[in-house]
C-alpha cells in the first residue's frame, strides 16, 4: 500500500471513477433526486475521499455526492486523496464508510461479504458469519442472512438483484421471501420427508416462489403455515393428509396455503384452541364461591355457552 500523505483537492469530476469494490450497488432514484437538490442549492459541504489509481481517482466514499455532481455538470468536487488501499482493505473501508449510511441492499451486501471472505481465506483468517461481522461492522443477524443468500440458485440471485433496483416501495421479492420458502422447506423435510419422494426440493421452492410471485401467496408469513401443516400428527390430524396437501401445493398453481391448511390441520389447531379455553374458563368457575350471586350478564353468557356445549355435544351422538 502507497504511503501519501491525505490532502484535500478540488479535483476535476472527469478523473474520478467508480470504486468496483463498493457493495452499493445500487443508487435509488428517488434518494438521488433528494441529494441532488440539496447539492443544487448549497453545493458539497462534506468532500468525498479518493484514491489515486492508474492516472484516475478512484472512490472511497462520496459515490452518490460524486454522481449528483456529475448531473449537475459540475466541473470539480472537493476530495480527499488517501492512500491506495490492498483489495481487502478496500473492501473492508468500504463497508466502514457505508455502515453508518442509509442500509444496503442485502444481496449486493452478500456478493461484497462473499469477496471479503474469500480474501480471509487467502489469509489463513477466519470467515465464519461472527468474523466478517467483526471485521466489516455489520450486525452478525445480517451477515447471517446474506450468507444464506449466497447459497441460492443463480437465477434467484440475479431476480434479487433486478428487483433491488426499483425503488423501495416497489421491491416486492426480498430476501425475506427466500428466506422463509427455505424454512417452511426445512421443517417440511424434517417431520413429513416423504413428501419428497414425490416432489423434488427444487420444483417444492420454485413453485413457492412462483405462488407468491403470482400473488397465491400474499405475505411472506404465509408460508410459515406450512410447519404447521408439516406438523400435523402433533395435532392428531392425519398425517398421510399432510404429505397429500403439502405435495398439490407444489404441483397445482391455483392452490395456496390457506386451502392446504383448511384441509388439513385448522379444525385440529381450532379444536386444541377452543379446549385450552374451555379448561381456562372451567379454572374460573371453579374459584367461584359457594352460593355467589352472579350477575345478569355473566348468567347469560353461561346459558349462551351451555346451550352451545348441548348443541355441540347432541351432534356427536
């Protein structure tokens, strides 16, 4: 690593250069245009930091202050000129600098996190999630989740990446989709395999994917449904039923989770529920005292339920 000494410069916007390393990968339209007016009407208060490379300056921080400025067809922008970092060194500065700074896109962060760990282990460092937490300053929950990210499918990587670029409100498919299809996948794996005799754990993702994508899923916690449908003999719900369900959910499009779960295992998890209720009531009543006069309302509500409990009870007979 070169050994200049740091200098602030006014320094022409045409010799300045994108850093590779950056994990922003992507500059919203919409924080742009609020940079952009803010520079506009009070120029750049803060200098962005360089790096002398190759006759250019490439970045260190100050990439969305440096694109505003070209917009505006500014002719130089006050910089830092540091030192020309290793390649970890720049990966790791650039995680520094940003850290603090409006969150990353998760997947861009990943494929940075994925460079750095693979430099490490050049090293001989270590490159567990708690490590690269460590040394880059990013919340270990969050490495954790980047992590998993690296180990999907290209073509899962690649529509994280197309989606990140619209604006925030618009992004639809984030990691948290992937994230919990995986999930509902494992737990299904763990207490109903033999569903997997029949499907593969591909075509079981791609059609999870596919359901929420079309909207037959709504919300990512839809799919957390599915554990309780995986555990259906916990329930006393059949479990052939289950592994029925949970296979025609990966094969037929129109059928969401809300109807595999009607299917199987809600009047099971309703009947649980209304039992514990009962037995909670049954605790109230019981510390009642002998010959308590009860009120008007609470006597109602006791017929209303004892007729409900004899209706109930006449239809088992």
């Amino acid at each position: 690593m070169s050994r200049t000494v740091s200098s602030l410069q006014e320094i022409p916007i045409g010799s300045i250069k994108p850093n590779p390393e950056n994990p922003r990968l992507i500059f919203h339209e919409e924080e742009m245009s609020e940079l952009l007016e803010s520079i506009r009407e009070v120029g750049i208060k803060v200098p962005i930091a360089v790096y002398e490379d190759r006759n250019k300056f490439c970045l260190l921080d100050g990439e969305r202050r440096w694109r505003c400025a070209k917009r505006l067809n500014l002719r130089t922008i006050p910089a830092i000129a540091q030192p020309k970092p290793s390649k970890l060194e720049n990966l790791l500065m650039m995680f520094n600098v940003h850290n603090v700074r409006v969150d990353w896109d998760i997947m861009p962060m990943a494929i940075k996190l994925d460079d750095i760990r693979k430099l490490l282990e050049k090293e001989g460092k270590p490159t567990n999630a708690k490590a690269l937490a460590g040394i880059t300053g990013v919340r270990l929950a969050t490495v954790r989740r980047a992590l998993e990210l690296l180990d999907l499918p290209a073509r899962y990587r690649r529509m994280l990446l197309k989606e990140a670029e619209k604006p925030r409100g618009e992004q639809r498919i984030k990691a948290d989709l992937f994230i919990e299809v995986y999930k509902s996948l494992h737990t299904v794996e763990r207490h109903v395999p033999e569903v997997f005799d029949k499907v593969e754990k591909a075509e079981y993702v791609d059609s999870m994917v596919t359901k929420y994508v079309d909207r037959v899923v709504d919300n990512v916690v839809g799919f957390r449904e599915l554990s309780k449908i995986a555990r259906a003999e916990q329930t006393k719900a059949d479990r052939g039923h289950a592994v029925e369900a949970v296979v025609r959910l990966v094969r037929q499009s129109s059928y969401s989770i809300k109807d595999a779960y009607a299917d199987t295992v809600q009047a099971a998890y309703e009947e649980r529920d209304v039992a514990a209720r009962v037995r909670t009531i049954i605790k109230k009543l019981e510390a009642f005292r002998s010959g308590r006069r009860l009120s008007a309302d609470l006597r109602a509500a006791l017929a209303q339920l004892r007729s409900e409990i004899g209706r109930l009870l006449d239809e088992q007979k």
